[in-house]
C-alpha cells in the first residue's frame, strides 16, 4: 500500500485521523474550535512533522510511530499513551502526562515540560534532551539516558535495570526504591537521594545535597564527589570510595567507606558495622 501524505491542514475533530496507516503528516495543525480529541489513536506506521498539537489524547494504542520537530502544548496533555515503537526527535512536550504506559521510545534532542511524565514506560531511551517535572519516569524500566538535563522532583522512583550517563539531575528524592541502577559520569543535585535503593552504582560522579543514600541495599559509590553531604548512608549496606570531604556519615549499616576527610562520624546504633576510613 502507498504511503498516504496529508500536507497543510487544521484538524480539530474527534478523531480525526482515528485509525491511519501508513501515512505521512507534514505542517499541519490540531487545533480548533471543535475541541476533539484522539487524533491518531489506534494508528499504525505513522510519520508527523513539522506540526502542532494543541488538543488531547493525539497517540494512544499506536504502533510504528515518528514525530519529528513537533510543538505540543500544556493543552496537549496525555499525549502517548499504550504506544510502542516511537522516535521523538527535535520535539517540544509540554503537556502533562505526556507517556504512559508505553514501550521502545527514542527521544532525541527534546525538550520536555510534562508533570507525572514517563510513568509505567519499558525500554525508553533519551539523549541529548532537556526535562523538567514532577514524578519524572516513576516505575519505569530499561531507561537508557545519555546527557540528559532535569530539573524537577521525586524522580526516577521505583525504576529498575537502567543506565544514565553524561546527566545533570536537579531533583530531589531522586532513585527512592530504584533497582539495578547505574549512573555514570553525571551531577545529581538534590535532597535525600536515593533511599530504599538496590543495587544502584554511581560512577565517577558528584552527589550534592543533605542525607544521600540512606537504607540502601547493595550500594556501591566509585570514586565520585559529595558536596553539602551529611549524615550520609545511615543504615545502608554500602561499598564507597569518596574523593571529597564528608560533613558528616552516620550508622552505616554494612560495608567500607573510603573519604580523605570527614568532619563527623556517628555511630551510635549497635547493629551498625560499617566501616569508614579516612585516607
């Protein structure tokens, strides 16, 4: 079947293109008095570009889709719900919840500024990408982020198996309850950083805030920086080689961890035995 292409237009209709397949969507507008919903729901090999989105529900249940240089409005919320096999590329999200639900996104060169945005997503990769909200990515798996900026709350809670490289994260309660995790060469900014975590490793990174990674299980810090650190790993099983003071590290439950200087260390619980060296 020949790719259909839709050039120049302005929909506003409920469902206006429900059901496509093997279409191509060039300049074109979702926008109107008509105030219709699901624009492309239930479609199939799918290409929009260089287009606009103010409307609701435009993907959900799609398969094979490709949004390139995309604006989507804080109306436009909701956006990809229930959809598998996306490329995002040089896009704007602006609604709130603007993935759900979905499975094998590429998101490239976007920027994104969408509440509760990620949620319940498998297989996600982001790259070169801005972000900014609230709940960001919570109970996701497989996430694969290479310099990637955010700046938000609550993040990345109850994720598992995912890498992040090359990041600035500002954003606390970041990685609560997070599993399988390993961040590298990146800038976490924000307060009590990755509590209940398992199996989370940082590399060669900078840690700032008060009262990081505490109740951890299987954590492991290399050689990365903490800044503004206090009462740090309380009761946390912990592997660490830290290359910067500490103000203060407190009852860490098990493990050893290695710091040039530490202005305090308490340890006043008897079930805590971890180590701490000061080299």
């Amino acid at each position: 079947m020949d790719n259909k292409v839709i050039t120049g237009q302005t929909f506003d209709e409920e469902r206006a293109l429900y059901g496509s397949r093997d279409i191509t969507v060039i300049d074109c507008r979702f926008d109107g008095p008509a105030d219709g919903e699901s624009a492309f729901k239930e479609g199939k090999n799918i290409v929009v570009r260089d287009s606009f989105f103010n409307l609701r529900y435009p993907f959900w249940h799609d398969d094979n889709l490709e949004l390139d240089n995309i604006e989507m409005t804080e109306n436009c919320r909701a956006a990809l719900w229930y959809t598998n096999n996306a490329v995002i590329r040089n896009s704007k999200l602006h609604g709130i919840k603007a993935l759900r639900e979905c499975s094998q996104i590429k998101i490239e060169e976007s920027d994104i500024i969408s509440p509760e945005f990620g949620w319940s997503v498998n297989g996600i990769e982001m790259k070169d990408s801005k972000a900014e909200s609230e709940y960001f990515m919570m109970r996701s798996e497989k996430l694969t982020f290479d310099n990637v900026k955010l700046k938000g709350k609550y993040s990345f809670q109850y994720i598992t198996d995912s890498v992040f490289e090359n990041c600035n994260f500002d954003t606390k309660d970041a990685f609560w309850h997070a599993k399988n995790v390993v961040i590298r060469n990146s800038v976490i900014r924000g307060e009590y950083l990755a509590w209940y975590c398992e199996n989370v490793t940082f590399e060669n990174c900078t840690i700032m805030g008060t009262q990081p990674l505490c109740y951890c299980k299987g954590l492991k810090l290399i050689d990365c920086k903490m800044m503004e650190a206090d009462l740090a790993f309380e009761k946390s099983e912990v592997e660490a080689s830290i290359l910067t003071p500490v103000i203060s590290i407190k009852n860490p439950l098990s493990g050893v961890i290695t710091v040039p200087e530490v202005s305090e260390i308490i340890m006043d619980d008897p079930k805590a035995e971890g180590k701490v060296i000061v080299k």
